[in-house]
C-alpha cells in the first residue's frame, strides 16, 4: 500500500532553480556574448541548480517569460548589432525547452518579481506546471562593438508565437513632462530626493553625507560578488563627492550613485508546482517557498501628494511582509531596488531599516555597483535570495523591485520553510491608490510660487537645465517649470543656494512655464 505525501498542496508553487551569467569586456576569458547568449547560459544553470536532470526539467517547462532589453524598451529604439524577433523563444530553444507560451514583459524593474507572482499564481491554479522567468542586457558589449571592424551579428529568426504584452510606458513620460526637462530618470529621482531632503530639513551636505553612507555598504557588497560589473568598495564621502570621473548627472546625483547600464548580465527563475518537482526527482533541499507578495503602482508624477514620498511602494512592502505573516524584524536577508538613493531610502523608511542595518540593504551590490542589468536586475536579486534562503532554511527574504519613476512596486518573500500558496490583496489596495486625492495642477502657470522640489540637469558638454515643481502662491495648484542655462541667478539658486521653500516668479510661455528668481528674468 502506497504511503501518503505529506507537505504542501501539490499545485503549491516553489521555486527550484536560480542562474546567473556574467562578462566583462577586461575578463580574460571575454566572449561578447549576445543577450540571447547571456540569458541562455543564466537559464541553463538555473536548470542545472535544480539537482535534477536538467535536460528533464528543460522538457517540463511549459511556460518563458522574458524581461525586455533596453533595446526593445523604447518606441523606435534600434539595436546596432541585430536581436532577436522572439527573445523568450530565442533562449527557451537554446536550453531544449518547447514552452507552450512565451512571454515578452512590460518595461520596468519590477519585471521579474511581478512575473515570478503570476507565474507562481498561475501554478497555484493549476493552469502551468513550470515556468522559467530570465532576462539578460549586453549593454557594455553592445557599446563597444557597435563600431568594430568587424562587429558580431545578434540577430535571430526563431518565429513562433509570442505573448508581446507592449512596452507598458503609459503615464511614465507625459509630453509634458518631457517639455519640462523631465527627459531621463535621473532627473525624475532627483526631484524626489531632493523633496525628501526638504521634509527631514537638512542642509545640501547633510543629505549628500547621507546618500554616501547608505551606499558605502552596497559598494562593499559589489566587491565581493564575481557577477558585479563595478566591483569596487568606495567610502560614503568618495561616493558623493564631485570629481571628473564622479561628474554631476542631476542634482543631488553624481555618476557612482545612480544606476549603472554599461553591463553584460543574465538571470533565470525556474518555478514549478510541488508535484512537478517532485516528479522530476528535485531534492527537497533546493525549494524555495514565496511566503508573501504585492505588486502595486503608484499615481502619476504630478498626481502625487507627497513628492518625498511612494506610499504604493511602501505599502505593497507592508502587504507583502502581511501576507506572509512576518514583520522586518523576521528577515534575515533584504534587496532593495537601487537605482537612486531614494529607492532605498523610501523602503527603508517604511520598514525602520537603517543605512547601517546588520544584515544590509542589498544581496548583489546594487544597481549603481553590481549593476543595472536593464530590466532585469531584480532577478539577480531574486537568484542570490534564493541562493540564502538555501543557506538558512529558517530564514525569510526580501526583495523589493521597482519600475519606471517610483511608479510599480512589486515585491516577494522567500523563504525554504513550507508553505503553502497565499493570495493576496493587491488588486483592493490598489482601488484605494487610484481613489486618493490628487492635488491640482495648473498647466500654464504664471505669478509668484514657492519651490516644492527642484534639480539642475547637467550634460556632459556643461550645458545645465533647471526644472522646478512649484505652488503658487495665489491658489495653491502644482506646477512643472524649467530653468534654462541662459538664466544664471536662477540657476545660482538652484544650483548653490537654498531653493527649497524659496520665493520664485513662473510664467507660460510657447507651451511650457519658466521660472526665474525675478518677473524680468528668465524670457525667451
């Protein structure tokens, strides 16, 4: 008589297999790998980590997600060196797997947390039985090839069909904003920074000195990881402090503490049902439970309340932590996504985690020091978790991925003890984001304002642009309004001087608001 399983519910979902791939372009052993390649090899040590026959569990898969390059992530982008026309399909062939479905993701960072909960979902349902989650970016090599004698050819013809769910850009960068000077992510962050740094009321030193000390700890991190494409330790004050190589990008951000894009990296998920596993003979030992989750989007830019601020982000950290019935004082490993100061700090604040915490903010080294793998990084962080939970089998994970401008926020708790599948209350909470009040925007605004938040942007020629959210004085709606490089005692302010809370003039002109420190300032 057979004797009965116990654990979790066979249609539990469980993740089982973890793979990272790296170069770069200084590695003794460089091969200009193609995305497509570096996904591939990702892939197959995720297959390979499972402790079962890999090629076996290759076969079970029934499901690809792929996360977008940056390449693809842009309306009228090109890829200098070719890509693929069906990259989920590309790197599943690669691996000798036949997936009934192939997904291609929206744009954003939280790409593979948000598709490790649905995927995971989906087997909780019984509608997949195993489903592998990779991306990949070759940025660096890209850049360096593009103008080669004799330059590598990526491109692929796999055809097949694909899921393309679209680039997913909506809200992310409004025409108005662009006008404004809102051109790049940097100088969106900034703006959120710099309204923090007017919340907590410190001066431009004391918030410098605290960007430097929450990333001191990353860089060390980096160091250490063989998979990191910066791995250099740096001091907090090395960090923040201008120099030729550490240039201005936007303030308050100098180049080492922004992300960084120049990097050849892949990394794959493999998730599958408990039944699956173990029928595929996969060590009890490898499984990784997801005990909590959320996936959340925060309101449009200008519709925020609080610019120093993302309430979605903290709360899905909260729902996530809830739903697995945990508090941060439980998680014995944590990854916050990195791309700027705020990203960290804003997550941090939320959960009363310091600069300084023990068990550190970061598993990879971060966006700025292991790297800023596109879309992607989030599964170098859900790789190395997993790779923790193992080590600890009583402990839980935390990784916290996110997308656009503090815009999508999804996050996920691993961890080796038993579980079985929990749902949670994303969709609610997220009726109660979409119902909060937005302050008023005036379009074209003109008369005397105080300045709410604030960066100048500087390219690499030395050209600056200030760009200003503001209120007027006389009602109190929000504006957006720009500084341009001729105007040099607004930019003064601005660049040296105290321009939170300061006094400052906005007129409409030719479609977009100018602000300058006097009514006579700042005409075109």
């Amino acid at each position: 008589m057979p004797v009965p399983v116990t654990g979790p519910d066979p249609a539990t979902p469980v993740v089982v297999g973890v793979g990272q791939s790296s170069e770069r372009l200084d590695d003794p052993g460089y091969r200009a790998l193609s995305p497509v390649q570096l996904a591939s090899v990702a892939a197959q040590r995720a297959l390979e980590d499972t402790g079962a026959e890999p090629q076996a569990m290759a076969s079970a898969v029934d499901t690809v997600a792929g996360i977008r390059q940056f390449e693809i992530s842009i309306p009228g982008a090109w890829a200098p060196l070719g890509r693929s026309d069906n990259y989920p399909r590309s790197v599943a062939a690669r691996v000798g797997a036949d997936p009934e479905r192939a997904i291609l993701e929206v744009v954003g960072g939280q790409g593979p947390q948000h598709l490790v909960t649905e995927l995971a979902a989906e087997i909780a349902r019984g509608r997949t039985r195993a489903a592998l989650v990779f991306g990949s970016e070759a940025i660096s090599t890209v850049q360096a090839m593009a103008e080669a004698a004799d330059p590598p050819d990526f491109s692929e013809r796999v055809g097949g069909s694909l899921e393309d769910r679209g680039l997913g850009l909506e809200g992310l960068m409004p025409p108005r904003q662009a006008a404004h000077g809102l051109t790049s992510l940097p100088a969106q962050y900034a703006l959120f920074d710099n309204a923090r740094r007017a919340r907590l009321g410190q001066t431009r030193a004391e918030y410098a000195s605290g960007m430097g000390a929450l990333f001191a700890p990353f860089t060390k991190a980096a160091a250490a990881n063989p998979h990191a494409a910066a791995p250099t330790e740096r001091g907090a004050e090395e960090l923040v402090t201008p120099t030729e190589r550490n240039r201005p990008i936007a303030d308050p951000y100098t180049r080492y503490i922004v992300a960084r894009d120049k990097v050849n990296q892949g990394a794959a998920v493999l998730v599958v049902s408990v039944a699956a596993a173990r029928e595929l003979g996969v060590p009890e030992e490898r499984w990784v439970f997801l005990h909590g989750h959320a996936d959340l989007r925060e309101r449009d830019l200008m519709e925020r309340a609080d610019l120093s601020r993302s309430p979605a982000a903290a709360l899905a950290a909260e729902h996530a932590l809830e739903v697995a019935g945990i508090r941060t004082d439980d998680l014995t490993t944590i990854d916050l996504y990195s791309c700027f100061p705020i990203a960290v700090s804003n997550v941090a604040d939320t959960l009363g985690l310091s600069a300084d915490d023990p068990r550190g903010l970061t598993r990879t080294g971060g966006l700025p020091f292991f790297g800023g793998a596109g879309n992607n990084y989030s599964a170098h962080a859900i790789a190395e978790t997993v790779h923790s939970a193992r080590a600890a089998p009583h402990g839980y994970g935390f990784v916290g991925a996110n997308g656009g401008a503090l815009s999508k926020y999804s996050v996920g708790i691993y961890s080796a003890v038993p579980t079985e599948w929990r749902p949670d209350r994303s969709a609610e909470l997220q009726r109660e984001i979409d119902a909060w009040e937005a302050p008023e925007e005036a379009a074209e605004a003109g008369g005397w304002a105080t300045v709410e938040t604030y960066t100048v942007k500087h390219e690499r020629g030395g050209e600056r642009t200030g760009v200003v959210v503001g209120r007027l004085e006389a009602d109190g709606r929000r504006f957006l309004a720009m500084a341009e490089d001729s105007d040099d005692e607004t930019l003064r302010l601005l660049s040296e001087g105290e321009p939170l809370g300061a006094r400052v003039f906005v007129r409409s002109c030719g479609g977009t608001n100018r602000v300058s420190t006097t009514p006579g300032r700042g005409n075109p």
